[in-house]
C-alpha cells in the first residue's frame, strides 16, 4: 500500500551505551545528509519529533530519548537529573555516531539542554534550533533555598512508585487535562507508557520532577547566550510559555542583544505546536531556510 503523501514516513529504532546505560532515540532521513541532533522536552522522548524531522528534507535527524525518559534507561539511584548532567552523554553520541557536529533542534527543556551543549561545546555545533524556549529562566530563588528543595524532592521522588494508568487513553485525558491537545497526547503516549500487568505504567524516571541542585542566575543565562557562537532560530508558539510566563520575553530580548546571529519567529500553536502537523510543516520550512542561509 502507499503511504499518503501527508504521512511522515516512520523512523528507525536506534541505540547506544553510554555511562553504562542503554541511550535510544529515533532517526529519519538519509544518512548522507545534514546532520541534526533533536532533544526532547520535560518527560517527552524521541517522539515528540515525529512530525517535524521527516519534513526536513535532506537532512538525517537523529532525535534521543533523553536517560530516564522514553525508552532509555534511568539514571543510577546515586545519579541526579540536572541538565548540564545530558551534556557528556549527549557529546559521546554524537563520537559514537562519528559526528564532528551538528545542528542542535531542542525542544522547552530540550532546547535549555542544546544552549547549554552550544555554549560549553560550541565548535560541536553548527546551528541551533530552539523551539518554546531558548535558555533556562533565570532563577531569584537563594541557592540555599534551591539546595534545600533539591534535596527534599530529591529523597521524596526516588520512592515515589511510577503512575500506572488502566488504559492509554486514561493516560492522554490526564495530558489533555494538563493542556495539551488530544493530538499530542496520544503521539506521545505509546513511547512514554509501558504495559504491566497493572495497567499502562508512566516510563519517566520520577526523579526528573525534582528540583535541580542549582539554578542559573541572570548572570548565568547572559553568559551561556553570550558563548554561543552559531547562528540561532528561536521559533515561538503564540499559545505557548510565553503566553503565561513574563519573564520569557526578557529572554527573548536577552537573546537578541547577546547572540550575534539570532533570529526569531512565531508560530500558532500550544506549548507541543511541532507536534501539529499544519504547523511542523510551517517550522520545517522556516528551519530548512535558515539553514541554507547560514549553513
């Protein structure tokens, strides 16, 4: 039978062993062409890229299942879930699937984890791609009062059970409850549950809802957006996080006055808006563009 011609054609499987965990993820694309590493956001995977990579023709992109989310293995129990914890992981993929660089495509707390890799890495990066977010928020809290959550929702999310659902669909109405579109949830539900004899069991590791040890300050952001040195799109959703999140768009502005080669764009949608397909294939277009002009 042949495929419909609005159909994204399906991905491959792939797989690493990093830090002697098993990392996953899922590739389009010919291996010949652009190379494109997609990172996920908060408690997603490699799936929330299933409308967008196929529509970036010419390129191979690879999209990870972040360690404790999707398919990859969860962190050891010692192990924390900071993201500047992804950045060595991310860096042996990229030597194991033999990559001088790349073009970095992150999504919310995806695209705060590629900023990071750009500014600590940036001659591993050729271009960057931040879609509903561009940087870590900077944070006001003390660092004493940061430690201190870190540490109590550290302890309190390592014994917390992973939630089970009695059905997938159970699972995509507590997502659509949350906000998200019934469209989204049920993409993203296959790859986040697992099937038990109880039910439909939540793969994220619980501790990814705990506090990070340290938060950046302003400082912090400005010189992280400051050390980046290739060209950034910073692609917004009009419904997204930054419809509810003010500082956001002192980010925004941030971004432009410290990055020598940003651009942004804005994009109907929710926070998941790569996930619509009317609207991946409008990003798509706009990320394509900007990679023939600075590539």
């Amino acid at each position: 039978m042949s495929m419909n011609r609005n159909t994204p054609p399906p991905p491959k499987q792939c797989a690493w062993h990093v830090d002697g965990l098993r990392m996953t993820g899922l590739c389009w694309g010919p291996q010949e062409g652009r190379k494109v590493l997609a990172l996920h956001g908060w408690m997603d995977h490699a799936a929330s890229f299933q409308e967008l990579a196929p529509r970036l023709t010419g390129c191979h992109v690879v999209a990870l299942d972040l360690s404790g989310q999707g398919l990859s293995s969860h962190r050891s129990p010692d192990a924390t879930y900071n993201i500047w914890d992804d950045l060595p992981q991310i860096a042996e993929i990229l030597d194991q699937l033999g990559w001088r660089d790349c073009v970095l495509i992150g999504h919310s707390r995806g695209a705060n984890i590629a900023a990071l890799f750009a500014a600590a890495l940036p001659e591993k990066v050729r271009g960057f791609v931040a879609l509903d977010s561009l940087a870590p928020e900077p944070n006001e809290a003390s660092v004493a009062a940061t430690l201190r959550a870190f540490v109590q929702q550290t302890r309190t999310q390592k014994n917390r059970q992973p939630r089970v659902f009695e059905t997938q669909e159970s699972y995509v109405d507590r997502r659509c409850a949350q906000g998200n579109s019934r469209h989204t949830s049920q993409a993203l539900a296959e790859r986040a549950l697992k099937k038990t004899p109880d039910g439909y069991q939540m793969r994220g590791d619980p501790r990814l809802f705990a506090s990070s040890a340290i938060k950046l300050t302003q400082q912090d952001v400005e010189d992280v957006l400051r050390a980046i040195q290739c060209p950034v799109l910073n692609i917004w959703a009009t419904d997204g996080i930054k419809s509810n999140r003010p500082k956001v768009e002192e980010l925004m502005q941030l971004g432009e006055a410290v990055i020598e080669n940003y651009e942004r764009r804005d994009y109907p949608g929710d926070h998941h808006f790569h996930l619509d397909p009317d609207t991946a294939q409008q990003i798509a277009a706009a990320v394509l563009d900007f990679l023939d002009r600075t590539q």
